[in-house]
C-alpha cells in the first residue's frame, strides 16, 4: 500500500482523504494556497508545500506545483479530491509517464467522458439511454439560435467541459439562448479553460438522480446504489438523499447495469457516477453526463451502504482487487445531506465571504433516532474567502427511512449555529420541513417552484412562536436576574417578574418565574403558564430543553437593541422591555425606508467583469447592466426600471462590496 499521498485539493475533502489515510495508516501531505495558509488541512495533514497566490489558476490548478511537491516531500500517489485538476486528463497522462500514482480513474476514462459531446456517443454505443440534442461544437450565437429551435424549447445550454453547476443556462425562447450562450461560454473559459458549449433538451419536470459505480484495474465494475440530487439553485446541488424516494427496484437495477455498461465502455477503474435525468411520471431516464471523480455528495451513498469510497480508491490505484461484489450490495437505511454555503437565501443565494466569528455545527454521532455526520474543512476563525466554492460544511443524516432521516436532519440544523457571514441554514431547514419536499414529489426546479419570490422566511407556527417567545423571555429574566444578584446592593434585589416581548408589531406581555437547575414558569399573553426545561447558561449560542414537555433547540444571538432568535427557517428579532419601555416604544415613529430605485447596487462581494453601460444611456427595465464575479460564478445585474445613467462608480477589473453603489440614475 501507498506509504505517503499528496492530497491536491483543498477544505473539507482534503480533510475527508486525510480521515481515511489516517485510518488506513498512510501519511499526507497538502499544498495550499495564499488563502489557505493556516487551514484545518494544512494543521492536520503530516506535511504541507505552499504552491502560490490565492487564485487557483495560479496553484491547485498548475500541474507543475503540484508535481515539483510531490518530488519535494516524496509522496507515491496524488488523490485530486473534486474540482480543480481531478478530471484533468492531460494530468493524470503525465503522472503515469513521470511514474506518479493517480487515484482517480485512467486518462482514456478522464478524457473520454469529461468531453460532454463525446461522452453522449458513447453513452449511445454503449447502450445507455441519452437526451436529444445537437452533439457538435457551436460557434456563434445565430448557429446556437437556429440549433435551439430544431430541437425546440425549452433548452439546456451547457459547457462541454462542465461540472459543479458551472456553465449551465436554461434558455425558453430566442433572446434567453443570445444572453445565456455568451455567458456559458465565458463561465465555462474561466472554470475550465474550455469554452466549447453544446445544446440539449431540457426535460420538463426533470429529476437528477445519479449512480454510484466502482471499479478496479482488473475490469471489475459494480453500482452502489442512486442518489436524488433533484434539490439544486443555480444548477448547483443544494440537498441530496439516498436512496431516491422515486426508484422502484426494477428501475434502479436498469440505471445501474446501464451505468456499469458504460464504466466498462471506458475501463472505468475509480469511484465515480453516472448521472442521468429521471422523469417524475414514467420514471423514465437519461444520461447526462459521467462525473469520473469522486462527487461531494458520495458520504449519503457511503452511510447506506458502510463503504468508504475514498478508501476503494486508493486500493484501486495502487492495483488491488475489488473484495466487494454486486450481491454484497445493500440498501440500510436512508441518508440525507445538505450543504452549508456561504451566501444569503434572502438575496436569492448570492455569496457572502467574511470570517466566521461563530462555526458551531452539530456534534457527530447518535441524535434523536438517528446519527449525525459532518464534512467540514473550516473552524471558528477561519476566513471564506471569494476565491473558491462558496460550500463550507457537508451535514449528513441517517435513520431507518426517510421521514427519519429528515426529522434528525432538521434537529441537526437546529443546533449549527454560523455568525459572521451569511449563511443558507434557515432556507435548508425550511425546505426539510416543506410539505411537497417531505412528499418526496420534487424535481430540479423545486426551489424555483417553492420558492417563486427568492426565499423571504417561513412564518412562524404557533408551537414555534411560543418556543421563541418563551426562550427570549428566559434569556432576558436571566441576564436581568443576574444583573441583580451584582448590583453592588447589600440585598440583592428581586427579580422582575412582568415583562413583554415585542416581535415586530406584536406586543407579549409574559410573567415569567424562574427556578432552581433551568426550570421557569412562564405565562404568555394571560394565557396558562408554560413549563420550560433548559441547561442555557450565558455564552451558549443555542436555547435547548423542553417546552411543556415538548423537546426544542433554538438559535440564540445577543444583538446591540434585543436578541435574535432562528429555528427551521423562521427567524424573529425579539425585544424584550418593561411594561413601560414597551408602551414607550410603541409610541415611536416608523423609520422612513430608504429609496433606492434609482441605484444599482452591488448584491454581494465580487469582481466586475464588465460595465455594460456609458453615462447618459436610457436604460430599459430588466436590460443588463454590469456583471459581477464570486466565487467562480457570473451574476448579470439588471435595470430594476428604465432610466438614464448619471454615475458610473465602478468600472472593470475593479472589485466591490456588497450593497456598494455602482451605478445611478437620473
């Protein structure tokens, strides 16, 4: 076995093959960026090589750092992780002629199904069902047009190089394919140095649901199993499950001999998936595409089944045998995983970078009925930086079946707490207990369909409403308790009894009574006292016991005026007064909001691509403005009404910050 690996990737899988190297007693070594210098890879790993600048194009995508580490620290084999150089064939060409292991699958498997053109013909060959489109290159926008309409809208505009969400557009008439075909090709030349782009049918009411396969170098295939990865904003994974909650045995047994028929078509020898578009009604299915590396999402398939795939890999690249065989694989249980991003839900997902003032995920191991999993390659104080994915932390689920598993994942959400950037927990915990979601009938424009408006919240139930009433309450009798107790007075003086806890326009009035060991009495709205029972203590950052019996954890912040409180996507600013400081406040006049419909202003942190207008220019509503980078995705910012421009603050090339004005209009 390999006695020392380099890993050539970054964050949580870097930090998900160290866990198994260790396990498998095999020493690591990470190369890291500017940006990551310090990061919980490079302190766990047994060594670590800086390779240059915080860009990728200027370290984990240049071949020759990674080899001239490899060569310094005397690793035996490079494992790329997802992203950057994994699906590089030229790379993975040249370690097998520098005598350099590759734990990933062969060149001819890279090369031949990281071409999305040439991988549909195979697909074909090989027998394995594939959507209608045009397979040849495209060159301009009028040829993209006139193809868009022989094979009839809606259609999928796609980068031949593609993967991650990246360089996918949806185009519905002509004037989407004009727009969308430049801006594929531009994000796909950035991503991946490609910018060939094809088109295909887009299946209404699609599903994505992929096949895991695994192989070996000695023509041994075999599937593990689906996941449903249906959940997905921008063409980007969201939330995932296995098994898929549409597949019955008989239509999960033809997707996976279809996805081994074509891992043999290429002597597939790694972890990888096949990934097909699945029709909700007839459960018909599609190939989409082959991912040949190992996908983020892999832990779900891997809680179902108790294999390490990272572990198979690097068995298989140093020439070992498959142990496992087709019959030995099973289906235990159901396993859900959600990523954590850094962006806002509330600004329709747009990244957010910054330091996490506050990383507290959820403990792994047993919770509820179930247990808890967490990928993550960050810790409180690291800094999410605009140059890299905007994922953060894998959380990942299990139980017996699927309402299980979804009811411990929600617990789980219950107790991540993130401060300091924004972060998409509140919109996962609405969606875990979203009716239609939890029906299992979703499709890829689920969020689109749900969530119409961008994602403003969920209002509160009346169970909620009395948890966080009740939580805010206790929180501030404590402090106020306590504030007593330190007064300075030779007698402590009593604690308050009569309070009222404001929630926006909503006036509580509460008598609360507070115990010995967390137990409180608390009467709202005149109503019967609720009995709570909980261990908060200040500098905790989660209320959590039980509400008349009723087991609850909400998220708690201290803020400058009151305390913010979040559970499963409803989140509620409390204040907390005297009954006179509440008569007070009600008296005061509304703050008047401010106008900005004749700005345009920057939604996120990023770079600006380009400035699409000049000063004195009558613009149109929804016509394009400017484009800002983040993260390695283009946002086209729009007109939000017509208008003349009278400043340009910005210009190309410059980078801006989140709700910074860039342009104004007369």
């Amino acid at each position: 076995m390999f006695k020392k690996i380099l890993i050539a990737n970054r964050g949580e899988i870097a930090v998900r093959v160290i866990r198994t190297c260790r396990k498998m007693g095999i020493k690591t070594v990470v190369v890291y960026s500017d940006a990551d210098a310090g990061s919980m890879a490079v302190e766990m790993a047994d060594e670590s090589v800086h390779i240059g600048g915080s860009p990728a194009a200027q370290s984990y995508l240049v071949a020759d750092k990674i080899i001239a580490a490899v060569r310094q620290t005397g690793a035996e084999a490079i494992h790329p992780g997802f992203g950057f150089l994994s699906e590089n064939a030229a790379f993975a060409k040249r370690l097998e002629e520098e005598g350099i292991g590759w734990i990933g699958p062969n060149a001819f498997a890279i090369d031949s199904m990281g071409d999305k053109i040439s991988s549909k013909k195979l697909a074909a060959e090989a027998g394995v069902s594939t959507v209608p489109g045009h397979m040849g290159l495209i060159e301009d926008t009028r040829e993209a047009i006139k193809i868009s309409k022989q094979i009839g809208y809606p259609v999928m505009i796609k980068a031949s190089a593609g993967g991650g969400g990246k360089g996918i557009r949806v185009a519905a008439n002509d004037k989407e394919v004009e727009e969308g075909f430049p801006a594929v090709k531009a994000e796909a030349k950035a991503s991946f140095g490609d910018d060939r782009v094809f088109i295909e049918k887009f299946i209404l009411e699609p599903r994505h649901i992929e096949i895991q396969v695994l192989g070996d170098k000695h023509g041994n295939c075999l599937w593990l199993n689906e996941r449903e990865c249906s959940i997905q904003r921008r063409n980007q994974k969201v939330i995932e499950e296995a098994p898929s909650p549409l597949l019955d045995p008989e239509t999960r047994k033809k997707m996976g001999e279809q996805a081994v028929a074509l891992a043999r078509a290429v002597n597939y020898d790694s972890a990888g998936t096949v990934e097909f578009v699945a029709s909700g009604k007839d459960k018909g299915f599609y190939f989409l595409e082959m991912n040949t590396r190992l996908q983020v999402e892999h832990p779900v398939t891997e809680m179902i089944t108790g294999i390490d795939l990272v572990e198979q890999m690097i068995r298989s690249a140093y020439g070992e045998k498959l142990k496992l065989k087709q019959s030995d694989i099973k289906i235990n249980g159901w396993a859900v995983e959600s990523r954590v991003y850094a962006e806002d839900p509330y600004r329709n997902f747009l990244p957010s970078i910054g330091r996490l003032k506050r990383f507290h995920p959820p403990a792994e191991g047993k919770l509820g009925n179930g247990e808890v999993r967490m990928d993550s390659g960050v810790r409180e104080g690291d800094e999410i930086s605009m140059f890299y994915d905007p994922m953060i932390a894998k959380l990942v689920t299990w139980g017996k079946d699927r309402d299980t598993a979804l009811d411990v994942h929600g617990e789980a959400l219950d107790r991540f707490h993130i401060e300091g950037i924004q972060d998409n927990i509140p919109f996962i915990a609405a969606v875990m207990d979203e009716k239609r979601f939890r029906s299992g009938n979703i499709t890829t424009a689920y969020i689109k369909d749900e969530f119409p408006e961008g994602f403003q919240g969920v209002p509160a139930t009346r169970a909620q409403e009395a948890q966080l009433i009740c939580s805010a309450a206790y929180v501030h009798a404590f402090f106020d308790r306590r504030a007593g107790e330190i007064s300075g007075r030779l007698a402590p003086r009593a604690p308050r009894r009569e309070w009222v806890v404001i929630l926006g326009d909503q006036h509580h009035p509460v008598t609360i009574d507070i115990g010995r060991d967390g137990e409180a009495e608390i009467a709202v709205d005149g109503g019967n006292p609720h009995s709570l029972m909980t261990s908060w203590k200040p500098g905790r950052h989660l209320v959590e016991g039980a509400l008349d019996g009723n087991a609850f954890a909400v998220k708690f912040a201290d803020r400058t005026e009151g305390y913010l409180f979040r559970h499963r996507g409803v989140a509620l600013r409390a204040l907390v007064c005297t009954p006179f400081v509440a008569d007070m406040h009600s008296r005061l006049p509304e703050k008047p909001k401010a106008d900005t419909s004749k700005l345009i202003i920057s939604p996120m942190p990023g770079l600006v691509v380009s400035m699409d207008v000049t000063l004195g220019q009558v613009v149109q509503e929804g016509e394009a403005v400017c484009i800002v980078e983040a993260m390695k995705m283009q946002n086209i910012i729009r007109a939000g009404a017509n208008g003349t421009v009278k400043a340009i603050n910005v210009k190309a090339g410059e980078s801006v910050a989140a709700d910074e004005i860039m342009v104004e209009f007369a």
